[in-house]
C-alpha cells in the first residue's frame, strides 16, 4: 500500500497553502472584525476580485472541472488536500467554481447546457446556489413537497426551499422538485437550472446563522422554466444530488482537519508561553492529553478522508465511507477546537481569534448536508442490513 500523496498533489496542496498564508490569512483580522461588528461573514468586493485574479493566475480555477470547459479534471484525492489548506483559514473564499454544484452540472449537463451554464460557472463567471431542503423535510430530501408540472415545452415549479446559501445573488440555482409524486425519490425527483430573475422565484427572507452567515428561504410561485433547462433526465434528479452531497461531505471532512489542525498549532504554540501558578500549560498533563488525542484524530481522519477519495475516484461504493467521514470528522474538529478554546482561557472566548467562527462553523457543517446522528444511522443501517 502507498501512503504518499502523489507529488503533483502535494505541489498543488503547498501552492494552496501559500496562497492562503499570503492572500487569505492577512485579511483574517478584517473578517474577524467585521463578524463581531455585526456586519456578518464575509470580505468586500474589491478584496474578493483580487483573489479572484491572484488564483486565476495561479493556475487554481476549475482544479477538477472537465478539460474541455477550461479546467484540470484533478481527482478528488488532490482536491482534498486542496480543501484541507482552504479549511485553515476563516477568510470565506472559494475557488471557483465550488465542487459539489460543478460535479453535479459535470454529472448531467447536456451540450447546450454544457455551453450556457457549465463552462461560464468553470471559467469563475457566474455564481451558483442549490435549492434542496424544505421546510419540514430537511435531512429527508424524498419528503420534498415541491412540484414541477409540465406545461407545453416549459415546467412550471410551485413550493417553498429553505436553508439555501447565495440565493439572493446567485446568477443560477439547481432546484429540486417532484416530477412523478408516486415515484419520488425512486424516480420521481428531477433537477432544473432557475436563472436569477425568473419570475416567480422569490426570496422571501434571509435567515441569519451563528458565525456571522446567512442562508435563505425561497417561494417557487408558478415560476416557469425553460424545457431545455431540466438537468438531465426527468425523474433521475435523485442520484447526481447525492453525488452533489457527497462531494460537499468529502469537502466538509477535508475543512475540519484543516480546522483542527490550524486549532492544534495554535494549542501547541501557545501552551509553553501560558503559565498558571508557575507552571507552562504545555508540563501540565491535561494539555499534553489534548495534544496527543487532537493529532491522533486528525491523522486518522486525515487517512480516513484520503481513503475515501481514492475509493471514489475509483468508481467504487463509499457511501458508508462518506457517511463515516462527515460525522467524524465535524465532531472530531469541533471538540479539538473548544479545547483549543479551553486552553486559551479567556482570550479564547474573545472574538479576536479565529476559534470562534471556526467554532461556529464547525457546529453549522455538523447540522448541514446530513447532521451526525443521521449519517450514524445511515452507517449502522446499511451494516445490520435493516434498509428497507
């Protein structure tokens, strides 16, 4: 067995981790600011356009985007290197374009979509969101209540979506609704590309999270679609949305070693400068247990999320694998930064380290895309043979 990354991979995590060492990490201070200023999460235009042009530059736009649309068609292994350095950071920047919609789209677009939506999205033009969860029907996307009708060669969409991240400037949103209200989840759930300013696509509210984000809820009201923009086939929207899912839980697991790991060095740094009653954190025995438990666990989970990589890129089953990784590592990153919080005494409860808004997400990323008890379940049920 090889352990190694392969080293084109490993040059690529080292040009990322400097690109957040030199362009993420100075604008830290101003996130951090801005967040406890009430301002919310994020940076400002002209900030987030110089990045754009410095990854650009960089040869870090569509890393695992098709060749033929502009990008490197890279493998999911490297990409989680990619996303570990990207997690280090609470700068909120993504490299365009964002994984889990890109390999959705990669998944199901047609030629005239692959032109019109695929290819501007590679190419960092346009904006994407992804409408899925609803009101009472969150962790269970067969519950789904939104309709799509067909009306002559158009659709129209009738129904509510919640907890959607950019739907108020989202150039585009993929858009989950019931085609065939007896299929459902078997073949009744289809995918639709909903421009920005489609009439009947209304965003009801913006809904403020902890850390400083926000998220969405939306009211599809007779909005009518274009025919050519069903994403892929009718009524077989369900499986490139669970290829959507796992993309993003690869990409979660891969941010919390990132978390942990920037939480470790922080406790690992700071624990010899703090004394209490005369002695360094670092000689007492409490901090070296937390020390040792927070790397043995981001090791595992490190190999744990690379094994899972590499079993997809090789085509092969991971959906337990995928479910294993998004528990345990959100879980695991979230206990090792509160104790990073711990150790840093009072200074960790300020708003003036990155702590806290790694805190915060952390305890979002172990709610979305499936919270733990869930993704436990799914393991256990798939391994006792109890799935209906």
């Amino acid at each position: 067995m090889d352990f190694e990354i392969a080293e084109e991979h490993r040059m690529l995590k080292d040009l990322v981790a400097n690109f957040v060492r030199d362009e993420l990490m100075p604008l830290e201070a101003g996130v951090l600011a801005r967040e406890a200023d009430g301002k919310g999460l994020g940076i400002d235009a002209i900030d987030h356009a110089r990045l754009d042009k410095k990854a650009h530059e960089l040869g870090l736009f569509g890393l695992d985007a098709p060749e033929d649309v502009g990008g490197s068609d890279l493998p999911m292994t490297a990409m989680v290197g990619v996303e570990e350095e990207i997690g280090r950071c609470v700068t909120p920047y993504t490299l365009p374009p964002d994984s889990p919609n890109l390999r959705m789209l990669m998944q199901t677009v047609d030629e005239r979509q692959r032109v019109a939506y695929l290819a501007p999205y590679v190419a960092g033009k346009t904006v994407s969101a992804i409408g899925i969860s609803e009101p009472g029907a969150g962790s269970d996307p067969a519950g789904m209540q939104t309709r799509a009708v067909r009306d002559g060669d158009d659709w129209v969409i009738n129904g509510r979506k919640i907890w959607i991240s950019r739907a108020d400037h989202a150039d585009f949103t993929i858009l989950m609704a019931i085609t065939d209200s007896e299929k459902r989840a078997r073949g009744g759930i289809s995918a639709f590309l909903v421009d920005k300013g489609t009439p009947g696509f209304n965003v009801l509210r913006r809904i403020p999270m902890i850390g400083g984000a926000y998220t969405y809820e939306i009211a599809l009201e007779d909005c009518r679609v274009e025919g050519w923009k069903l994403l892929g086939q009718e009524g077989n929207g369900f499986a490139p949305m669970q290829t959507r899912l796992g993309t993003r839980r690869i990409q979660m697991a891969a941010w919390s070693v990132g978390m942990a790991q920037r939480a470790l060095d922080m406790m690992i740094e700071y624990a010899p400068q703090r004394k209490t009653f005369g002695v360094p954190l670092s000689e007492r025995q409490a901090i070296q247990f937390w020390v040792a438990e927070a790397a043995t666990k981001i090791h595992a989970t490190r190999l744990m999320t690379y094994d899972c990589a590499w079993k997809y890129d090789q085509g092969r089953e991971v959906r337990n694998e995928i479910s294993m990784i998004k528990w345990y590592a959100t879980e695991m990153a979230y206990q090792t930064v509160d104790r990073a919080m711990q150790a840093f005494g009072a200074m960790g409860m300020t708003k003036e380290l990155p702590l806290s808004l790694m805190q915060a997400k952390l305890r979002t990323m172990r709610i979305y895309d499936g919270p733990t008890e869930v993704h436990k379940w799914v393991v256990g049920r798939n391994l006792l043979g109890t799935r209906k």
